[in-house]
C-alpha cells in the first residue's frame, strides 16, 4: 500500500492522499498576519457564474461556487470570519493595490496584462464566444469573429473586464463600445436595445443567457459555442503583487482542493444547461 500510494503521488494522481496546506507561522507572511489579528477574511464579489453565484433566493449561503468554495476553506483554515465585499468589473483588480480587500474571488482571466500587477490562484480555463441578436444581419450571415472586425460592426464590451484588451486586439477595425454597467456576465442590454451588434462572452455564461433571454445567436455555432478556442485563458482568483508567503499558501490549498472545486464547477454548469 505505501509503495502504490508513493507511485501515486509521484504521478500527480494522489491528491486524495495530500496533506492539508501549512498556515505559515507567525512573522512569515504580513497579510496573513493581519488577516488573523483583524479574524476577517476580505473577499471581493462580483457574480460570474459557473464559478461564483450569488445566491438572492434569501435562503442558504450568500454565495456559490467554486471560488466560494475555496475562499471559504482558506477562512476556515486561517480561523478567521470569511467577509465577501460588492466590486465591480473597474474595481476588482483596483481594490487589492488598495487594500479593500485581501483578495478578489471574482472569477478574473490571467491575461499579460493582469499579471504585471497581480498574481493569480487559477483553478479553471476558459475561452469567449460572440453573441448578438439573431435577427440582426451581420450576426445571422457570420462565418467567423473575423467577419466582426468591420467597421459597420459596434462591439460592445465591459470597460475593465478580462475581454476588453482582447476585444481591442482583436477587432482594431470595428467600432468599439465600452459600458461599465455591473452584475451581468456581458453587457446584454446594449445588444438588445441594438446599441451594439456583438458582444464577448465567456463560453460558460452564455449557456445560462442563451436560456434566460430569447432570440440571441452566438459564434462559433457548433455545441453551442461550447468549443471555442479563442482566447482560451487560466480562471482564478487574485492577490496583489509581491506577497510570496501569501501566494504560496493559497496556491498549495487550491491544489489540494482542485478536484472538490472542478466538481462544483461541474455541477453548476449542469444545472445551468
């Protein structure tokens, strides 16, 4: 048995035998620290599911999810009271350089961009889609994103969201417009009122839009967007830069914990088809 699990663990399949990460001692990380002298965990908010859900049913937890799930498990091994706080998609990466919070869970892209002033917690990967209405033209005769990066074509997207560095990237010939409107996984409102034709979306939420809000179409087609490859990038959870103590003890419980948080993951995308 000791030889099985050794042959295990040395091939990353052991982690039912991991054990649990080591808060690190008194003095070695400042923010842990504080965290415990204050007994208060801060986490940023915003919901962006299958990974965070905010629960406005008035029963259960305030909160869902994978990254709720974890952030709880590090509250519980600080022994420390977990306290989400409201951001926005302008304030989630704002609010750590500040000290608002001690952490985003908001669920954040890890873009080059991100990384020169955060570091991240990744426990998921995700790639976008494009939506627009159905009956709107250049969305109903699009073969591609390419057929988007036109100038007749407005794309709306969230100023500060993971998307709109990419949006810009990716579309320098389309009209561009930014909205800071706050809560939605994609700034549905602008296409419906025909302010904009298209829209980013990550591939995951639009399950959920598709069904809640009628006669929208998104690229590509196939599986229902479902195996999009473009801008396929790591999902996690974020700290400020240069807390390496810090870092370190959050990234070694969100392994231990990587097959709990892709079952919930799972779980709530099911749910969500």
């Amino acid at each position: 048995m000791k030889i099985l699990v050794a042959i295990l663990l040395s091939a990353g399949m052991g982690s039912a035998f991991a054990q649990p990460a080591q808060v690190p001692p008194p003095g070695a990380s400042p923010r842990i620290d504080a965290i415990k002298k204050a007994g208060v965990l801060r986490v940023g908010v915003l919901s962006n599911p299958p990974w965070l859900i905010e629960n406005t049913s008035g029963s259960g937890e305030a909160w869902d999810g994978p990254a709720w799930t974890l952030a709880k498990e590090y509250a519980r091994q600080l022994n420390v009271t977990l306290q989400p706080i409201p951001v926005s998609h302008e304030t989630k990466v704002p609010v750590l350089a500040s000290n608002q919070v001690d952490m985003t869970i908001s669920p954040l892209s890890q873009t080059p961009e991100r990384e020169k002033v955060i570091d991240f917690i990744t426990y998921a990967r995700t790639s976008l889609c494009m939506f627009g209405r159905a009956d709107n033209p250049k969305v109903a005769g699009a073969k591609s994103f390419d057929d988007f990066n036109k100038p007749e074509v407005t794309i709306a997207y969230f100023i500060g969201g993971g998307e709109e560095n990419w949006v810009k990237k990716r579309f320098p010939n389309a009209k561009l417009r930014g909205v800071t409107t706050a809560g939605t996984a994609a700034p549905v409102e602008e296409i419906m009122a025909k302010r904009a034709d298209v829209s980013p979306i990550n591939r995951v939420p639009w399950i959920a839009l598709n069904q809640k809000v009628k006669g929208l179409a998104a690229l590509p087609r196939e599986n229902n967007c479902q195996d999009s490859t473009e801008a396929a990038l790591p999902i996690g959870s974020a700290v400020d830069k240069n807390q390496k103590v810090y870092l370190d003890y959050l990234r070694a419980v969100e392994k231990n914990m990587h097959d709990k948080l892709t079952a919930d993951e799972q779980r709530i995308i099911a749910t969500m088809k």
